[in-house]
C-alpha cells in the first residue's frame, strides 16, 4: 500500500508499521523516520498514549498514510475518524464499526484468524482480513493452507511477523503485512534512536519488494 492511495483493503502492497507503545506518546520523529526508511503507512493504535494527536497530526504530512489500530467499538471509530485516520484496524470483526466506518467511506481491516472468522470478516464488509496472530499458528505455512479455500480474501499477515517473513508473504499474494515491534520497538523509542528506525524500516520494505519481484519472475 503506498501513502499516496487511500485504500488500504484494495491497493496494500508493503509494510503497515504499528506503533504501539504503552508508556509514551508518540514522537513525531517516528513518523519521519519511518517515512526515510521507505514506509509511509502507519497504524497507531488506541492504547497507545496520544494515539488521536498523533494521528490528527500525521494525517497531515505529505506521503503518510495513518490509520488508527486496536479499534473495538463503534466510540472509537468515530473518535479516530474525527482525528483524521485513513483507516481503521480491528482485533475482531465488529459490524457496528465496519457500519460507521462505511458511512464514512474509510477502509476497514477485520481481525481474524481461522478460515471461518476470516470468511465472515469478509463478507461483513471488511477492506482487507487482518490474520492475527499468525506467527502463533505456524506464520506463512498457516496463511498458505487458509488461502488455498478463500484466495479471493485480501490478507494482511499481523503478528510477530519479522523481517524473515516479509518475502514469502509478498510471494504468495498477501496484500501487505503489519509490522509492530520488530519494526518500531519501545526500546528504540526511549533512545531516541530514529537511525536505526529507519534502517529497519528500510530492510522491511527491501524484503517485501524482493518477494514481489520473486513472484513476478
């Protein structure tokens, strides 16, 4: 999904970086970094302290493409559309949010995670099918038997997904893959060390165009 496109479900073609942090707002130099890196979607998730500011702000910022994370009821979707997210992220399927969220035409990723939660986030209306946590149950071998039956379901691989990941979800024809932790963690956050943020973030976005090229060969 690059940052000029404002459909997630229908364009998501590389790394979602989720930040998620629990004792800091934010830093705007995170987003920066990221955006040096060659990652321009990002998704902040709710708990995060400051997550709306951060969102109202980056939706602002040439070549971002925020979203809001971790969004459950139909109170945070409107709080998160208000702050100008450009998408939503779901842990589960919620039809009163995918409701609010189709009225305001923003794209929508459901969580889901066996081949029946991921089917019915699709046909309630889901973008796209967050499959989470896939590397609890067995990473790319799991998400390769699920689209065996459901292929024409975009899915979008979250959860402990590490740089080794990345290539074999692009070859197989996931529409992008969330990132968190290994991408942006707290530790670098508290360092300040915007750097290495971006040497990560360029190493996750050389391995997802590396599967696709694996792919088109």
């Amino acid at each position: 999904m690059s940052a000029e496109q404002g459909n997630p479900g229908a364009t998501v073609s590389g790394v979602v970086a989720i930040i998620r942090l629990r004792e800091s707002e934010p830093d705007d130099a995170i987003a920066a970094a990221l955006l040096d890196g060659g990652v321009g979607v990002m998704e902040v998730t709710l708990p995060t302290p400051g997550a709306l500011g951060a969102i109202r702000r980056w939706s602002a910022h040439p070549g971002v493409l925020v979203g809001a994370g971790t969004v459950r009821t139909v109170t945070d979707a409107d709080a998160a559309i208000a702050a100008g997210a450009r998408f939503l992220v779901t842990p589960t399927t919620v039809p009163d949010v995918l409701g609010v969220a189709r009225a305001a035409g923003v794209p929508v990723m459901c969580g889901a995670l066996t081949p029946t939660e991921i089917d019915l986030a699709w046909r309630h209306g889901a973008t796209a099918v967050k499959v989470f946590p896939v590397s609890a149950v067995g990473g790319a071998a799991y998400l390769r038997a699920v689209r065996e039956p459901l292929d024409d379901v975009p899915l979008l691989p979250t959860g402990g997904v590490g740089l080794a990941d990345l290539a074999s979800y692009a070859r197989m024809g996931c529409v992008g893959a969330g990132v968190g932790g290994a991408l942006v963690s707290a530790d670098l956050v508290a360092g300040r060390r915007w750097t290495a943020v971006t040497e990560r973030a360029g190493a996750f976005a050389s391995a997802w165009r590396e599967g696709l090229v694996r792919r088109d060969a």
